[in-house]
C-alpha cells in the first residue's frame, strides 16, 4: 500500500498537498525519472549494438551465439531495472524464470535463450524505453525546475539587474531595449504564487509520469502472466500431495490407534470367551457382551473416520442435509441457511463440507460462543461458506495455525479464506470457492 502521501500519525494538520512536494516518494521518483535517462541510453545503446553484430554474424556461425550472448545481457541488465524501481519506485516486480535448456551444453542453452520470450522482452523494453525516457526526463526536469525557480523568484530576483543589467524576467522585448519585465511588487508575487502552483502540481506529475515506467517494467521486465500461472499451479499442487499425504497419515493413524485396536482387543476377547464357553458360560457370556460393546465402539469410530472422508449423507443428498447434519453434533446451537439452486461439482462440494466442517470445530473448541450461524450460497461463479460466531474472537491465518492449513487448502483450488475476527469478538469467516457445476 502507498502510504507516502497518507496523513501522519498524531493527527498532523498539514494537508497533503502541501507535504507532497518534501515527501521521501517525489524525490525518489523524481530521481528515478532522472536516472533513466542515462540508464536507457545505455541499454539501448547495447541493444542496437547486440543486433546489428548479431545480424550482422548471421551469415556465419557466430551470429547465433552472439545474439544469445546479447539477450542474456538484456536479461542482466534488466536486473538492475527491477532493483532500481523496487528501490525508488517501490514495485516489487518477480524475477522472470531462467532460460530452461532441453539438451545439456552451449548449443542447449543458446536455444533456450533464443526461444525465452522473456529474453525478447528484454531488449522491445531497451529499445522502446529511451524515447520515453527522455519525453519523462525532460519534462519531469522543466517542470519540476521552473516550478521552484519562480517559487524563489524574490530571492534571486536581484541578480539580474546586478549582472545583466535586466529589472527582472523578461517577458516581451523587441530587441531595442523595450518590453515587458516582471519587476513590480505585484509581478513578483504573481510570478512566486504561480511557482507554488507547478511546485503543488509537481508531485502528481511525477507520479503520473512514473506510472508508465511501472507498466513497462511489470509488463517487459517481469514474468509473463502464464509464467506466473504455472508458478502458482505447481506451488498450489504442492500443497495439494502434502494435504493429502497429511491426510492419509491422519486416515493410518485414527486405525491403528482406534478401530484397528479394537478389532484385535475384540478378537482376544472372543477367543477367550471360545475357551471358557464349556467351563464356565456365564463368564463367556459377559466377554461375549463386552466384545459386543467393543464391536459398537469400533463401528462408531469407523463411521466418524469415514464421515471425516466423505459422508454419505453428502453424496446422496448435497450440502444442505449434510451440513445440517454436520451442525448438529457441534457443542454450540447452529442455524444454518443453505440457498443452492443445484448442487457444485463433487470435489467442490466435498471443499466446502470440509471447510464447514473445520470452521464449526474451531468453534466448538475455541470460540466459547453461545451461537454460530453457517450461510451457504452461490453468486456468479463463486461457492460462498460463512460461518460466524459471537464468541471471544481473536482467529487469525498467522503460521502454523489450523486457519492457516485450510487458507492453504483453499488457495489450492483457487479458493479464498477472509477471516474478520477482532479480539473480543464477534467473527465471520467467509471462504469462497469456485463454481465449478
């Protein structure tokens, strides 16, 4: 967020137009405005020069890796681009990915730079930048000149009848010694009051200026918007395997220390009670009747797991009964409202089941509320979960926190986690999920 221009703390009564002009941004966009240009003509001075040897090699075997040697040169120097306006701009642009060689040794990466359009990108940004750069350096510099200069113009307004014989700036002459001189009282003020006005406009047409520099590096210096899709696809299928080896570890470990425990105590019980059935049946048949609570016990924490998974209830019926189902075992009252014309896709729909399902622990164990509600609905192409409490607040997304893995989970699938939970309550956190029918 761009606080350079919000007001300061402890209430200052300076408006921000008249702080704008002395605050850290201007100056540091107006000095990025006054660095481009010698840093665009270097670049493009480098890009012509790449491509006329470049093409000029063509007809021998040279060209190739001459170009490639250019384009990787490019990509350095569009290094120092992106540093530069992360430092003075304050846009934080990622670094595009390495050219990806398909064969190993010199040939492979020279390809691999020769097909980069990233590297292309480039040397358009070394080539197209200089007549911006020097449209923004010259007028930012004028402006920002004249708009001072005639703001101290009745400090230095002395010196030119004290070294060029002249009562003040001229406006008008005809060659002869006539014309029109700003030298009055009056024209003094007029001429200071309107430098005020280019020093108050200044900042904005710094920024306005700056604004076009902050396309073009995003735009040519950073990676392409596919680049940055894949990205995000790995890193969200990623997150993906570990939920779901997570997931079968908690499955592995709910058998082996519930039902799976169970069914082998069962199985000694019952061979046992086999033992002492022609010795002693009264005692067989109370094994007989505790095997018996041990098989209901384990068929409960079966149906709890498998209800964990994937209910049944969810499958046959859809998220309304499901859910209702579902509020009902949580250890506070529950209202929930499900307003779905026809049901998600499964996947989607099992999402949200578990993200409801998630949000009511959390409030079960943690809120120490009287009452939840859970609103399930459906707007454009967006699934929406909210689930609010009146309990204590204070949930956050912060790291290692059970909010943070379903946030994780949810990205996963293009999905959003809002939390608005302040501390002493209440919350609302509202999880969306694409529409996928």
């Amino acid at each position: 967020m761009d606080t350079a221009y919000a007001p300061h703390p402890r209430g200052s009564r300076v408006p921000v137009g008249l702080r704008a002009p002395f605050s850290g941004r201007t100056w540091r966009e107006f000095l990025y405005l006054f660095l481009s240009l010698p840093m665009s003509v270097l670049m493009f001075t480098y890009a012509i020069a790449v491509l006329s040897l470049g093409a000029g090699l063509l007809v021998t075997f040279l060209g190739i890796p001459v170009l490639a040697g250019g384009l990787a040169g490019s990509r350095a120097l569009g290094v120092l681009e992106r540093a530069r306006a992360r430092a003075l701009l304050g846009l934080d642009v990622a670094d595009p990915e390495p050219p990806r060689a398909s064969k190993p040794g010199l040939m492979g990466w020279v390809g691999a730079v020769l097909k980069s359009g990233v590297s292309w990108r480039h040397l358009v940004y070394s080539v197209l930048h200089l007549p911006w750069a020097i449209f923004s350096f010259v007028f930012s510099v004028t402006f920002w000149s004249i708009g001072w200069g005639l703001l101290a113009y009745p400090l230095w307004r002395w010196t030119l009848p004290a070294y060029i014989d002249q009562p003040g700036i001229q406006m008008w002459g005809d060659g002869n010694g006539n014309g029109l001189y700003l030298d009055t009282p009056a024209d003094i003020g007029f001429t200071s009051g309107f430098g005020l006005l280019l020093v108050l406009a200044g900042p904005w047409v710094i920024h306005g200026l700056t604004q076009v520099d902050r396309v073009m590096v995003h735009g040519l210096l950073g990676p392409s918007s596919l680049a940055t899709r894949v990205s995000q696809l790995e890193s969200d299928r990623g997150v993906v395997v570990d939920t779901a080896a997570a997931d079968l570890r908690r499955i592995e470990r709910d058998l082996h220390d519930g039902a799976q425990a169970r069914l082998v105590t069962l199985a000694m019980d019952l061979g046992l009670a086999k033992e002492k059935l022609a010795e002693d049946p009264e005692a067989a048949a109370k094994m007989v009747d505790e095997a018996h609570g041990e098989v209901k016990a384990a068929l409960q924490e079966l149906r709890d797991l498998a209800r964990g998974i994937h209910p049944a209830i969810l499958t046959d019926r859809g998220l309304g009964p499901a859910l209702s189902a579902l509020s009902a075992r949580c250890t506070v009252p529950v209202t929930v409202t499900v307003d779905l014309d026809h049901r998600p896709a499964a996947a989607i729909e099992g999402i949200a089941y578990f993200t409801a399902s998630e949000l009511l622990q959390n409030v079960s164990k943690h809120a120490r509320a009287a009452g939840a509600t859970l609103d399930v609905w459906r707007t454009a192409d967006r699934l929406m979960v909210l689930v609010a409490d009146n309990g204590r607040g204070g949930a956050h997304t912060g790291s290692g926190t059970g909010l943070a893995g379903l946030a994780e989970r949810l990205d996963a699938v293009d999905g959003l986690l809002i939390v608005d939970s302040p501390v002493g309550g209440p919350t609302c956190i509202t999880a969306e999920l694409p529409w996928r029918g």
